[in-house]
C-alpha cells in the first residue's frame, strides 16, 4: 500500500503538472484509488481484467482513446510525455503511477457534471460512484467512504 500522504503529494503534482490541478480532483482521485485498490495494494484485479491503483478497465482505457483523448490535442500531447503505446500500455497501467493519475483524471474529465467540493466526501463518493464504478460495479457509497478513511487519510507524518 502506498502511503496516503505520499500518493496525495504524487497527484497533486501530476495533476500541477499537467494542469489539471484542483483540491476536488486530489480527493476524488484518492477516493478511487482507496476504493480500488487500498491505494496501491493491488496492482491488477483479482478476477477481472482491471489494472493500476485506480483499477481501470482496459475496455474503459481503449474507449477513453477512441472516443474522447483522439479530440484533446492538448491531452494528447501530456499523454504522449509516458511514451505510452500498443505494446506496452499494459504494462504502463500497472508500473507507470504517474500515467495511471493522469489517464484517471482524464477519465473523469470527459463526465458532464462538476467536481463535488473537495470537503464533501459522500458527494465525491456519489460521483466516484456513478461515473467510475457506475450502477453495474458492486462497490457502494458507503464502501468508498469508508475505504477513503481507511486508506486515504493518514495518521502519521511519515
């Protein structure tokens, strides 16, 4: 597991970085990867195809190129700085942390409705909820609150 003021500090950089950058987005994407994955527990899904600490789907990753980042010159030129490609985006999903943050937040870009304030949990759970996990995932609002507690927020410095 990764430590959660070390992968907190590893987004807000990327996301700076990038210029994607917003509180809500942090919590959120902390959010996510405490649900998914203990925040970084589980590098690929016990049985499923999904992979990373965020645990996409690869029909989520290929959809998200073909349908929405092929439009985003912008994005694709952040994207491009992963030397991600064919042959090894599989590999990137699971070892390349900084990718996975990027491609996440860019997954959650594409939804049509505003980030949930950064200090409201349970609204950033519901959108977790209905735009990551969607109505057919078997993760509740609840769960995802509950595991943002467990594994997002830290009780020590170090």
């Amino acid at each position: 597991m990764i430590h959660p003021d070390h992968l907190r500090e590893l987004i807000e950089e990327v996301l700076k970085q990038h210029g994607l950058y917003s509180k809500a987005a942090v919590e959120l994407l902390m959010l996510t990867a405490a649900q998914e994955s203990h925040c970084g527990r589980y590098l690929r899904q016990i049985k499923g195809p999904a992979l990373g600490i965020f645990q996409m789907e690869p029909a989520t990753y290929h959809d998200l190129w073909k349908n929405y980042i092929i439009y985003k010159d912008s994005i694709i030129e952040e994207l491009r700085k992963y030397n991600v490609n064919e042959v090894n985006w599989r590999a990137t999903m699971m070892g390349n942390i900084p990718f996975q943050i990027l491609i996440a937040r860019v997954n959650y870009l594409r939804m049509p409705e505003l980030l949930p304030d950064h200090n409201d949990l349970r609204g950033l759970a519901r959108y977790y909820k209905k735009y990551w996990n969607t109505y057919l995932g078997a993760a509740t609002i609840d769960e995802a609150m509950n595991n943002y507690y467990l594994y997002a927020v830290s009780n020590s410095k170090y």
